[in-house]
C-alpha cells in the first residue's frame, strides 16, 4: 500500500476545514450495524414481553384481591347487621328482665294477699270457734226455732264462703301472674338462645373477616413484590430504549451522506459499512482466477443511493465494461473516485456535484455476483486503498473478504 501525500493541487479551504473539524470524529468512530440495532430491538421486546407477563401476574392477584375485598365488605357488612341485631335483643332481653322483674314483685305482693287472706279466714274460724258460733250444740240450744238455726247456719257458711271466694280469687291472681312470669322468662330464654347463636355467629364472622384481611394483605404484598419488579423491568426497558435511540442517532447519522468522515476531506460514499472484498491481488468471486482488485467492495442492499465522497466533477456517467453502470468524479485536487456495479446512475457527465449529492444506486450491474458498490479512489493513474483514508472507522468483514 502506498502512503497518502497531500496533492501539490491545490486543496480547497471548505475541505481542509471540515479535515480539521472532523479528525476527532473520525478516531473515535465506530460504525454501527443493523444487526446491532436489532439486537438491541430483541432485548427490549423481550422486556416489553417480561413486562406484560409481570403485568398478567399483577392483574391477577389483583383480582384476587379485590373479589376478596368484596367479600370481606360483604362479611363487614353481615357484622355490622348481626351486631345491631345482638344490641336489638340485648334491648329486648333488658325489657323482658324488667318484665320479669315486674311480674316477679305482683307474683310476691298476690302471694302475700293470698297468705294475709289465709290468715284473717283462720282467725275468723278461730274467733267464731271460741265465741262458739261454729259450735252445733250450742246453735241447736239457744236457736228458739228451726228457723233460727237455719239462719245462724246460713250466716255462718255466708261468711266462711264470702272469705273462701276472695281467698279463691287472691289464688287465680297469684297463679296468672306466675304464668305470665314463666311466659316472660321461656320468652327471655328464647332471646338469649337467639343471643347465643349470634353471637357466635358474629364471632365467626369476624374470624372470616380476620383471615379476609390476612390473604389480602399476602396478595398485597405480592402485587407490591411484582411491581418493584416492574419498576426494575422499566428502568431495563428505559435503558434499552435510551441504547437504541442513541444506536438509531448513530445509525441515521452514519446512513447520511457525512456519517464518516475520512481524510482528504472525503467522506464515506454509502449508508453501509461491510465489507465484502479488499483492495489487491485476489481470486476474482466470477471468474475464479487471480486478479488485482483495484478498489473495495461494500455491501449494499439493492436500490440504496449512492453519495458522491467529495465535490467535484464528473468525467463519466453509464456504462463501463465489468463496472456495469459506473460513475467516475474528479475533485480537482489529484484525487478521482469511482462507483460501479450501479442499478441507476442520478447524474451526467460534466455535471459539478456537491459532496454527498446522490450520484446512482446500488446494484449489481457488470462482473458481479450480486449487488455491491465497487468503490475507488485514484491519485493520477494510481489506485490507492480507500479503507486508508478512513482508518478511524470501524467495519464489518465478510468471513471471505
């Protein structure tokens, strides 16, 4: 490989500006590819799919959690019912106590009547035992007549019955009051088993409540769980994203016209950075024999444009031989660059084009094996290597280059 020299022509100001100002660039390039991108495309879908399978998982203990809530708000409610049904009966048994209460003390005060009836008939048939009005003998001696005796006898039993009546009576009263009593009381027990039951059952209820809250509380603290990890999963995915956003910068910078920069002022003549053949002596791909490559070959996807690496001038626009479609440029400071194997060619001949004009498109048109750009630059007569005048680059090879 021969060295660059500096043309004795002379090199335009606007170029050796733009040599100055992207050196720096041109050394710290690294060319990115589409696979790259891709790849970096891959691993954020696969987080998006990460993301979504976490979000599944989430959605579903929180569905969990919410019938469960739902259910411990309906338990909640069933207590609050039970609770105000225990103080309604609490209410009720109070009542029925005072009832009770009530028909405890009329039981007493008519069970007292009855003993002070009991005790007043006693002494009366005492009292009229010693007066002797109760004695037949004595009725018999000091009645004048039968009437008389009838009589006597019929105040006496008048009396013994008018006090046996109201004795009578003092009984039914005490005994109904005891009924009443015992009803209170059966009703009382009938509340109480009423109180029994729910409270046990408000007891179970609360129990139901307590586990209620405790799934809760796990599922909770799963959802809490998957979301930290949706939180790492963004902050990967914003990661990813960030790396692919600045790689598609790079890739749309480099895939324009001035993506790299090389020396002289020259610039890389297409959107791709792969090379499939060097400059040199090789084994021609077609014909199979051995043969000097005059300049290199970059793979190109068919119908790419291709840009002109320097203004200048165009000594040549069509067809040329095993170039197939082929654009020659001269850019008036020693140097000539070619571009052949095109699919279309964008320019005519003697037509002045500014660097990174559009001058044709990839193909594969002439000696080839499929489509490529075959690109030169020459110095006079000579080939020079152009992967030299962009050394800072970094490509892709083909296994065969």
């Amino acid at each position: 490989m021969r060295c660059l020299k500096r043309g004795k022509n002379f090199i335009f100001p606007v170029l050796l500006a733009a040599v100055i100002l992207f050196s720096s660039v041109s050394d710290a390039f690294a060319a990115v590819t589409q696979a790259q991108i891709d790849e970096v495309k891959r691993k954020r879908d696969q987080v998006s799919e990460e993301k979504m399978a976490q979000q599944q998982v989430i959605d579903e203990l929180s569905a969990q959690r919410d019938d469960i809530i739902d259910q411990k708000m309906a338990l909640e409610q069933k207590v609050a019912i039970t609770r105000e049904q225990i103080n309604l009966n609490n209410q009720e048994i109070d009542l029925y106590e005072d009832m009770i209460a009530e028909k405890a003390e009329e039981v007493d005060e008519a069970r007292a009547r009855e003993e002070e009836q009991l005790r007043r008939y006693r002494m009366r048939i005492r009292a009229m035992e010693e007066n002797g009005q109760l004695d037949l003998f004595v009725l018999l001696s000091e009645s004048e007549s039968i009437s008389d005796l009838l009589s006597a006898l019929d105040d006496a039993g008048d009396i013994m019955q008018s006090d046996r009546a109201l004795e009578d009576q003092y009984i039914a009263a005490r005994r109904a009051h005891e009924e009443k009593q015992a009803e209170y009381e059966e009703y009382k027990a009938g509340l109480v088993a009423i109180q029994e039951m729910l409270s046990d059952e408000r007891d179970q209820l609360e129990i139901e409540i307590s586990s209620s809250q405790q799934v809760i509380d796990q599922l909770q603290a799963q959802i809490s769980e998957n979301e930290d990890l949706i939180a790492e999963i963004n902050a990967r995915w914003s990661e990813l994203d960030s790396e692919l956003t600045e790689l598609q910068d790079q890739y749309d910078a480099e895939h324009t016209p001035g993506g790299l920069w090389g020396a002289e002022g020259f610039i890389w003549p297409c959107g791709t950075y792969y090379i499939t053949s060097f400059a040199g002596t090789r084994i021609h791909p077609v014909t199979g024999q051995s043969k000097y490559h005059s300049g290199i070959d970059i793979g190109v996807p068919q119908g790419d444009p291709i840009w002109a690496a320097a203004a200048g001038t165009v000594t040549m626009a069509g067809w040329n031989g095993n170039y197939g479609n082929c654009v020659m440029v001269t850019h008036g400071n020693g140097y000539t660059t070619v571009y052949g194997h095109l699919s279309g060619i964008a320019v005519s001949s003697g037509q002045y084009v500014n660097m990174g004009q559009t001058v044709g498109y990839c193909g594969s048109t002439g000696l080839t094996t499929g489509p490529h750009l075959h690109f030169e630059i020459r110095e006079g007569g000579a080939f020079l290597n152009p992967l030299a005048f962009f050394s800072g680059g970094s490509f892709d090879y083909a296994p065969d280059a």
